[in-house]
C-alpha cells in the first residue's frame, strides 16, 4: 500500500454521494461528527500530498511529488480510478473531513501542504 509523508491520500468525490456514505460505513474508525463528503472537483488530496506507491499511469517509478496532479485526475478534478479495483488502497483510505477539508478547496490545499511539510523527512 503506498502512503504520504505521514498522511494517506484519495481521490476527491468522483463518488456518488451513496458510495460515499458506504465508504464512510465501512471505515468505523472515523468520527462521524467531523467525517464529510468531498466537495465535488476539490482534488486537494490528489494534488498536494506525495504519494510512495504506485499509481497507475505515473512515469516509473510511480510515485506521486507533492504539489503535482495526480495523473488520474480528469479535467473536472475527479479521479478516473474511482470504484476501479486499480486505485490505489491508499487513495481510498482517505476520507474528508472538516477540520482537513475546511469550507474551501484553498483551505484544504493550506491544510495539506503544512501536513507535507511538517511530515516530509
């Protein structure tokens, strides 16, 4: 399973809203009051953690640089991947939440790259 720096990356809500709440279900670990569903086209977790591991369509040697778009990303900020047993574990692993998310796509980037920062060795 690949991972960040300290944090597990995903993909941003190419989910319908019901996949999402099961995603949600099946990670009984989360806490539901600060869980949330991705804002649609947000990507800041496809763009601004590294990702160790491979990721389908990246050059060799597959992993992910901080601050770059994953290549699976559509023109709409949607991961392709999404429901594909080819996504990374580790993208799915990853879910929303209010104090990462914020109420912006701005707010989630910031949030994200201090996380980069404060965990890259």
């Amino acid at each position: 399973m690949g991972t960040t720096h300290g944090i597990v990356a995903h993909s941003m809500a190419a989910t319908p809203h019901q996949q999402q709440k099961q995603d949600h279900q099946l990670n009984g670990n989360q806490n539901r009051a600060t869980t949330m569903l991705c804002r649609k086209g947000c990507a800041a977790c496809c763009i601004a953690p590294s990702i160790t591991g491979p990721i389908p369509g990246m050059p060799a040697p597959g992993n992910k640089p901080a601050n770059t778009r994953c290549v699976q990303l559509d023109d709409h900020n949607l991961c392709k991947l999404f429901g594909n047993p080819s996504r990374p574990a580790v993208c799915a692993s990853l879910m929303a939440s209010e104090d990462m998310c914020g109420t912006t796509t701005t707010q989630a980037m910031l949030y994200l790259q201090r996380l980069e920062l404060a965990t890259t060795p």
